[in-house]
C-alpha cells in the first residue's frame, strides 16, 4: 500500500506534465488515504451533523473504512441522498445547502484530494477560488498591480453556478485527462445522489452538492474551461500592440513649452506645465493598441479592457455566447455590467475598483497615479454593517448578549469588528471604518451599561486600556477572565490602525506542494489502543461537538468525561464496550 503522499505527488507531477490517469479508480482502496481524509475533516463543524441517516462523525473506526474500501472494490458504493436545507443570504434570499451522510463526506474527501493533486498545476493563475495559498485578497492584489490603464470594467456572474453545472458536460472535461471509467461512474454516481426535501426525494437534474467537500474542486475543473477560453481565445483577440503611440496633442504643447524655456519666458512655461498635466502622453484612442486582462474567483469574474465600448460590448457577448454553447451557463443579467473605469466603481469580491486619476485642477497633481487602479471601501458596506449596531437611529445595545460575561460581550464585538477591518485593509480609503468603529464601540459599551445598570462612561473608564502598536500607542477596551493556575484570558475590542496595509495579503500565489502528515487523531486510531480501559484491539473514535458538553468537573462527571476535558480534547479512542457505554452514560450537568 502506497503512503498518501506519494500517490498526490505522483498524479500532481503527472498533472503537471499534461499526463493522462489511466488507473484512479484503484487509488480508492488506498486505506492510508481515507486516514488522511479524515484528519482533514474530522473537526469540521458539519462532522457531527447528520444527513438523511443517523450516522456522524462519532464511532469512526478502521472497520468503516474497510467496508467502505470493499464496497469500491466490488463497485457497490452507493451515495446516500443529501439533507437538503436552507440558509439565508445577504440579499434576503436563501441559498440551498446539502448535508451529506458521513461515509460520503469521507469518500468525497478521498475523491477531492485526488481530483486537486491532479488539476491543481492545470488550473490558471488568473483563478483564485477555492485554491491552496489563495484567495480574495490575491485575486484583489492581482487587478490592482496589473491592470493599470484599464479604460472598462466587464462585471461577470453568473447566475446560479454551482446549481447550474450540466452533469454530462462535467464528465465529459473529466473524461478529457481521466481515462478510468469506474472513477468517473463513481463521480457520476455522486452527482446523481438526489437530495431529500420534506423527506421527499428529489433527482440531482444539475449542479454540484452544496455542501459537500469535493464540490469546489468540482466547479474549478468544470470554470477552468472559461478561464481557457478567455487566455487563449479573447485576451490574443483583444490584445495588440506594444505601447500607445504618442499623443499628438502633448507633444505640441511639450514643444511650446520648451520653445518658451528657451525664451526665458517662466510665465508661460508654467501655464504650459499645468495644461501637460491634463494631457495622457500616450494617444487614447489609438487604433493599434488594445489590453484585456482577467480574473476569476469561484463564479465571480471581471475583466479589464483598454479600448473603445463597441469592443467592450463584444467581448461580453463572445463571453455569454460561449459559457451558453460550451458550458450551458447563463450570465445574470443584472449583475453582468459595463463600467467605466475612471467615472465609476466596479464591484469585485466586496470592494469597489476604480481608476484613478489626478485633479487637473491642482497646480501639483500627482501625475503618476493617473491609470491606476485603486481599491475602495463601498459606502453601502459601511452602512450595512453599522445597521447591526444601530436601533432609532443611534447605536443602541444588544439585548440578546445583557446576560453574556464581559468576557463574551468584548470579544463578540471584537471579533465582527476585526473581520472587517482585517478584510478591507487593502482599502486605500479604508479610514472611513472610523464610523464603523465608533457605532460597534458605543453599542458595545451601551450593552456593558445595560448589564451592569451603570454608564457608558464608567464601562468606558472600567475596560479602557493602553497598548503599543506597530504604529504606537492605541486605545482599545478590554474584558479579562482569570484562571487560577493558568494564563488569563484576554478579549480586546480596537487597537487596530484604520491605516492601509499592503502586506496583509498572501503573497506567495505560486501553488505549492505542501506535506501531508498524519494528524494526531489518526496516530491514535491506527496504535487501537483504548484511551479508557488501556485494552488493545479495534478500536473507535467517541466525538463530541462542543467541550461543554462534557459537563463540570465534580463526582457526577463521568470518567470518560473527565479524561477529554482534562485533555481538552473532543475526541477519545475507546473500545467497542467503553464506546457502548459512554452512550450509555449521559452527562447529566453538560452546558
């Protein structure tokens, strides 16, 4: 049996070399990699959350998995219907999520990491979702350094992605690099699972399972076709030229001002400095020169491009033309726009992109960032956060969290606060997050007063503090929880510079092969020996979804309890009969 990490390096350097897969199929009675995958996703939020049966995360062992390996061996592995459910979204609607049983996310994690080992090194540099050392930021980092000089904005989306992938055309791309027919039977099979409803069984018609651990490796292969598509098709289309010709216009006045150097005539010269400055010294619309630029994460994608609108309309509709043809996928209609790049903002993954330009009006406008791109924070973000701290007009208190320890009310605030800030850093404006900070902090301290029926300024002058900064000494406010014999904790609301950070991005974008070392729960799983009665033998893995569940330390704890909070682990390796008996044995004080 091969170890994990030599088969993912073996079909990353055969993706890597445009090689095909000829025999993937076998890799799935590969026991080590089902211990990788569920060192992966054991501690997911979701692994104790049932699908349509009753089986979790809890009571994982090493015979599931060999019954799951025989089950592939004779092809009789069947997907079970996923619990469909719905979550809200920002826009008031609501977006379906599937929650599949727990031997499927476990081959569905076997099957991803054999699909990303493989295409990763395929994929384009211009795809940022869903991708390792990746992100929102690397795809924002990317517009911002390489597209200077982009004249329109073509805002992509489309409509319904991940529901929207046509099951043939997704096997058929497989099919292209994965000559294994049982392999791509088994992913079929996944697509096809259905979902439950109501309890009511639904076919899987199109799309991906939301929700499920392989679908974003899933949506990269089937997208990769549009990013294609676009660097091979469009950008050569739309691309010519070396640089602008040089404008006309500037070189004239450029002549008269020297001419008026020459002279010694310093009035005039001036005069003819500030008109330069208003002047591009490169031909605007010149015919010959034309740049298209890209970028895609997950289903979101936007284009920049340098030349006339007529052209700019055209490549929109040679975008929504092939992904109806070749990936029978719609553009949304209303959140497909042609921006102009200097007069408007588009919209990209949250932040507002437009192109600077220096005030002709200034005598020393800053010539040089004229073309650039800049990245803003939206005013309607702003707004919209702030709404969560606000009631009649003003901040107001939180009722819900009056009852919370002080501790929990500061590092709830601190947390929201933080995310924010932390995701907007880029900004080159993002200083207006004053008033974000300024609207959670009066609601923050109004929720103290309202617990403790005291003042804001006597909350203020109780949790305010002083701490040094990189950028010196900032004011924040902080709530403290103290342990005997251990350190105390701290949650601490502000303290963050409202100033741009570009190094708060990942800046390595080149992907990179990472080991994979098993984690410490497989190591316990593989040594099968029981953590409670100290037997050796099969063994399975008792998990629990939250430590307090495991109740208060005191003679009605029960010893299995004991142990994982004295651990603070949420995991023990037991027996069959402890595993039997600690079902048997509810905690009777949990939380």
């Amino acid at each position: 049996m091969q170890k994990a990490e030599t088969v993912l390096d073996v079909l990353h350097d055969r993706g890597r070399k445009g090689l095909p897969c000829d025999e993937l199929y076998r890799q799935m009675f590969n026991k080590e990699l089902y211990l990788l995958a569920y060192g992966n996703i054991y501690a997911n939020q979701g692994a104790m959350t049932p699908g349509t049966t009753d089986e979790t995360v809890d009571g994982m062992s090493e015979e599931k998995i060999n019954a799951i390996i025989e089950a592939m061996r004779h092809e009789r592995y069947r997907f079970t219907p996923t619990r469909r459910v719905f979550i809200p979204k920002k826009n008031g609607k609501m977006r379906q999520l599937g929650l599949p049983s727990w031997s499927d996310k476990l081959v569905g994690e076997v099957v991803r990491l054999l699909l990303e080992a493989y295409y990763e090194p395929t994929f384009s540099d211009r795809s940022h979702g869903f991708r390792r050392k990746r992100g929102c930021h690397t795809a924002l980092r990317e517009v911002e350094h390489t597209w200077t000089g982009t004249v329109w904005f073509i805002e992509g989306d489309i409509a319904d992605c991940f529901g929207s992938l046509d099951h043939d055309i997704m096997i058929k791309i497989l099919a292209e690099k994965l000559h294994d027919n049982r392999f791509l039977r088994l992913v079929r099979n996944m697509l096809k699972a259905g979902y439950l409803e109501d309890w009511e069984h639904h076919e899987a018609l199109s799309g991906v399972p939301q929700g499920g651990v392989v679908s974003p490796v899933l949506s990269n292969i089937y997208l990769n076709k549009l990013d294609e598509f676009v660097e091979k098709i469009l950008i050569p289309q739309y691309t010519r030229g070396q640089r602008r010709r040089r404008n006309p216009e500037y070189s004239r006045v450029k002549r008269r001002r020297q001419e008026a150097r020459t002279r010694g005539d310093r009035a005039t010269t001036r005069e003819l400095t500030k008109q330069l400055r208003t002047l591009p010294s490169g031909d605007p619309v010149d015919p010959g020169y034309r740049r298209l630029r890209y970028c895609r994460y997950a289903d979101d994608h936007i284009l920049g491009f340098s030349g006339p609108k007529a052209e700019a309309e055209a490549i929109k509709d040679e975008l929504a033309r092939f992904l109806r043809d070749e990936l029978a996928l719609d553009l949304s209609a209303d959140k497909t726009l042609i921006t102009h790049a200097r007069t408007d903002a588009a919209r990209f993954l949250g932040y507002e992109i437009t192109v600077q330009h220096a005030d002709s009006k200034l005598t020393y406008g800053r010539r040089s960032a004229n073309g650039a791109i800049a990245l803003r924070v939206p005013r309607d973000v702003i707004t919209a956060h702030c709404a969560l701290y606000r009631r009649h007009g003003k901040p107001w208190h939180r009722p819900a969290m009056q009852n919370l320890h002080d501790y929990d009310i500061v590092r709830t605030y601190a947390a929201e606060y933080r995310g924010v800030v932390n995701y907007y850093l880029l900004a080159i404006d993002v200083w207006r997050l004053h008033t974000l900070h300024w609207n959670a902090q009066t609601s923050m301290l109004k929720t103290l007063a309202a617990k403790h029926k005291s003042t804001v300024m006597t909350m203020a002058a109780r949790h305010r503090a002083k701490i040094e900064t990189p950028y010196g000494l900032r004011t924040c406010f902080e709530a403290w929880v103290h342990r005997d014999g251990k350190q105390d904790l701290v949650a601490r609301f502000g303290g963050i510079s409202l100033t741009r950070n570009k190094s708060a991005i990942i800046t390595d974008r080149v992907p990179v092969r990472v080991p994979y070392p098993r984690k410490e729960i497989v190591n316990r799983l593989v040594r099968s020996r029981c953590e409670l009665c100290e037997d050796t033998g099969p063994v399975v893995v008792h998990h629990v979804a939250k430590l307090a569940r495991l109740g208060q330390p005191g003679p009605d704890q029960p010893a299995w309890a004991s142990i994982m909070a004295a651990k603070r682990r949420k995991t023990l390796v037991v027996c069959r009969p402890c595993h039997d008996a600690i079902h048997a044995t509810p905690v009777t004080n949990a939380a």
